[in-house]
C-alpha cells in the first residue's frame, strides 16, 4: 500500500481530536506492555515446560487471529479483544526468550526500547511522507532477513548479534511508519486500537532483540 492509499480513507463521523486519538494510542500499548510484563512475570516457569514446537504454533495461531480480528472489526471492543490476543501469545514468548537474561540487561532493554520509540514517532511525526513511503522496502527487508536467519540456523552459520543488529534497525523504522500510518487514518477509537497492534509488535521485537544483544555482551 503506497502513501496516496492513506488519503482515500473516508471522514468517519465518529472521529476524536487528534490529541484524544494519540492518547488513546499511548493507553492501549501501556496497557499491552503492562500485560506482557505480567505474563513474563508470573508465568515464565510455566511457559518453559511446554515443547518448542507447541510453544510457536500456538504464538503464530493465537497471534494471527488477534491481527485479523483487530483489523478487521469496526467495533473498538472486538478489536481490543483482538489486541489483547496478539499481546498474551507475545507475552507467552517473552517469558522464555527473558528467562535467562539478566534484569540488568532487561531494563537496559526497556530504556532504550523506549527512547528509540519516542524517536521514530516524533520523526515520524515531523515527516511523515518518507516514513510511508518506506513500507515495501522494510517489509522486503525484514522477510529477507528472516529467511537469512533460518537458513543460518538451519545449517550452523548464525551470527546473533548481525541479524539481532538488523531486525533492531528495522523494527525501529517500523515503528514510525506505522505511526505515520495511525495518524492518516480517521481518528477514531477502532483505529487506534488497530494502530496499536502494529506498534506494539514493532516495539516488543525489538526489545527482544536489544535484550538479547546487551545480555550477549
């Protein structure tokens, strides 16, 4: 989808101020951050029994359906519904990708997760245009890369700290097109909530990764 298909979404009746929209935006992803460092918390020990394999199907099967529903419903109650089943299968990942990294290098995660994001969206803010012309590119990128990581770890050359590197730089750009994107649709509850399925999978990747590197140093 190219920038011009962002000005042919219709004036909704319903539409918040931009302000109230963005606030919206901002209270949703606490909410799901919040949720995921319950899960990561409290259930960490449990997720860590189950089989690898069970463990994946069930994050791509539940998390899947929690996207459709969320950009599919018109209903902003569905479509937090949909967003809270992305976040509980994220949050099922994370507390067995964060077990065995130290709290150090979680919090250093979390700091500069936080400030990258806060970045790409004031940038993203101030120009908006070149972040959304860059959605073919990242999403070439971002497929590319992991099919690079499967084929390494399939036959042993994986580099971590490379294509960790690589997923952090694009899930960074990701998160200020896709605030671009949410501030060139209507201005409504659903759309908020729709925007923050997108964002939140931007920011808990990479944080994942970050977490990752900084634990590895």
């Amino acid at each position: 989808m190219n920038e011009n298909n962002y000005r042919n979404y219709t004036k909704a009746d319903n539409e918040m101020s931009l302000a109230s929209y963005n606030a919206v935006i901002g209270g949703v992803l606490l909410w799901g951050f919040a949720l995921s460092a319950v899960i990561v918390w409290l259930a960490g020990d449990y997720f860590l029994s189950w089989n690898p394999f069970v463990l994946v199907i069930v994050y791509l099967i539940v998390s899947f359906i929690g996207a459709h529903i969320s950009h599919t419903s018109t209903d902003p109650i569905i479509s937090f519904i949909g967003y809270n089943l992305v976040v509980l299968p994220f949050g099922l990942v994370l507390s067995v990708i964060l077990y065995d990294i130290t709290a150090v290098s979680i919090l250093h995660a979390l700091a500069v997760t936080a400030g990258v994001m806060l970045a790409m969206i004031l940038l993203s803010t101030a120009v908006p245009r070149i972040f959304l012309r860059m959605g073919g590119i990242l999403l070439a990128t971002l497929a590319t890369v992991i099919i690079i990581e499967i084929l390494c770890l399939v036959f042993g050359w994986y580099h971590p700290t490379v294509i960790d590197w690589i997923i952090v730089i694009a899930f960074s750009l990701y998160i200020g097109y896709d605030w671009a994107v949410a501030q060139e649709k209507p201005h409504t509850l659903d759309n908020a909530i729709d925007s923050c399925v997108d964002l939140y999978i931007d920011a808990v990747n990479m944080f994942a990764r970050i977490a990752s590197i900084d634990d590895d140093r």
